[in-house]
C-alpha cells in the first residue's frame, strides 16, 4: 500500500480493476493499487519511495491533474479515457533503460494483440499507429530513478484508450480497432511485462523488429542544443539509438527527440 496516499482517495482494485487486479497477483511485478485522482502516478509513486515505502507495486489512477511526459511536457487526460499506471521496481540507475525498454515492448504486444491496426515502437518511449487514415500517438512510457534504500526506478505509461479529439496527435486503443476497456488492456499489458522481465536479453530484438524509427530518416533535436540528421540503423540495450548520417559517420545517441523524415 502506498500509506503516504490520502485513506479517502482509494478505492479497491479489485472493484474497479478485476482482470488487472488478477493478473498483478499472478505476474507481478507487485499488488495493484487504484485511486481516482492524483497528480501524477509516477510522482506519488516516487514520493512515497524517498519516504522509505519502496516495495514493488502498480499505481493506477483514472486521472492525472499533472500528468508528465518526456522532458516535463504536459500529459493531458480526461477521466477514465486513458490507462494511467507507474510501476515502482527495486533497481539501479543502470537497469532504468531496459526497464524502459520492456514495458515499452510489454505495451506494444498488449496493444498490438487487441488492436486490428499494428502498433509500432518510435524511439525513444512512443507507442505510435501510421496505417492509412489511424495515425497518431497511442502511449508515452516514462522512468525516475529514486535513490532510495533500495533504490528503485520508477516506469509509468500512458495510453489513450478511448478518443480524445481535443488533442491533436492522439490516437486511441478504439479507434485501432480495439477494446474501450482499460481493466483488459492493463492485464494483457500485466502478462507481457511479465514474460520481458524473465526475458531481457530478447527485448531490444523485439524492439527492431516492429520499431518505427529504425531504417527512417530523421532529425534528432538533441537535449543541448543541435540537430543531427541520417538514417536510424540500430538501438541498442538500454535504449541508445545509432544514427548513420550522409558520410556514413555513425553516431550512439543517449537523448533526443525524433522527427521521421520522408525519405528522398
């Protein structure tokens, strides 16, 4: 249990949440805990692990009043349409990345499985969806490193699972053709992350092969400033990217965002 958290604001799970609350007992990576509001799942999560509450557990709320991606962008949801979840996991600096990586690959299987279009990978942590006329961003992936005793890394995802047309970008899980029900999209998202877990090494393999970013061109905007442009060729564990640029130079990139280019 997440003690720090307000008693009024939870709820049970397993009312809420019965195919996920299952599927948490079963796979882990710990108990699931549900509550209908908070400022971030990653945030309370992180909190309460630098207060010495660092045992695994899943975080699931309907809304996030500051949800967060990448680089403190602004996560907007309305309640209920989207899966908002964090995991706290006992671990080191050094593992954020796979982790990273295997929820990523855990939630495109997920997705992918329940959806009629095909979900895709778009380094560094996109979810995305590009055939014909469903294209978008379905789901975000974001990690902190808390360095508490233990320390833990905390991973949390977002994913639309009903429409939000106020957001420009969005795709959801029903419009690829899949279910409105966040409860067996979190227990199927329970399943995979499971079966990654127990299997790292084949993860970044998985990840190649229905990545949307590798074999594109694109313009990486580098975190200090500056752009690189080539072709994206490889990724490696814990999430680097290689970039080939037009004299064949290539380069490992940590950090960046990316834009696909049309190819010429």
């Amino acid at each position: 249990m997440v003690s720090r958290m307000d008693p009024t604001r939870a709820t049970s799970a397993a009312r809420f949440l019965p195919l996920a609350t299952a599927a948490a007992a079963e796979h882990g990576p710990g108990p699931l805990h549900h509550v209908r509001e908070t400022r971030s799942t990653n945030t309370e999560l992180a909190d309460a692990a630098r207060a010495g509450e660092t045992d695994p557990l899943v975080l699931v709320a309907d809304h996030q009043r500051e949800g967060r991606g990448r680089r403190d962008r602004r996560w907007t949801d309305d309640s209920g349409a989207a899966l908002l979840a964090s995991f706290r996991l006992p671990a080191d600096a050094g593992e954020a990345g796979l982790l990273v990586q295997s929820l990523g690959a855990a939630a495109r299987a997920a997705a992918d499985a329940l959806c009629v279009a095909e979900i895709r990978a778009k380094w560094p942590n996109d979810l995305v969806v590009g055939e014909g006329d469903v294209t978008g961003k379905l789901a975000g992936v974001l990690a902190e490193f808390v360095p508490s005793t233990p320390s833990c890394v905390i991973v949390g995802i977002g994913m639309n699972i009903v429409p939000i047309k106020r957001i420009a970008g969005a795709i959801s899980i029903v419009e690829c053709g899949g279910p409105g029900d966040r409860d067996r999209v979190l227990a199927a998202l329970l399943r995979e992350f499971a079966a990654r877990r127990e299997n790292p090494d084949d993860v970044v393999a998985e990840l190649r092969r229905h990545s949307a970013t590798i074999g594109s061109r694109v313009r990486v905007e580098l975190p200090a400033g500056g752009e690189l442009r080539g072709r994206a060729v490889d990724l490696e564990i814990g999430g680097r990217l290689v970039v080939e640029d037009d004299t064949g130079r290539r380069h490992v990139i940590d950090a960046g965002d990316i834009v696909h280019l049309r190819s010429v």
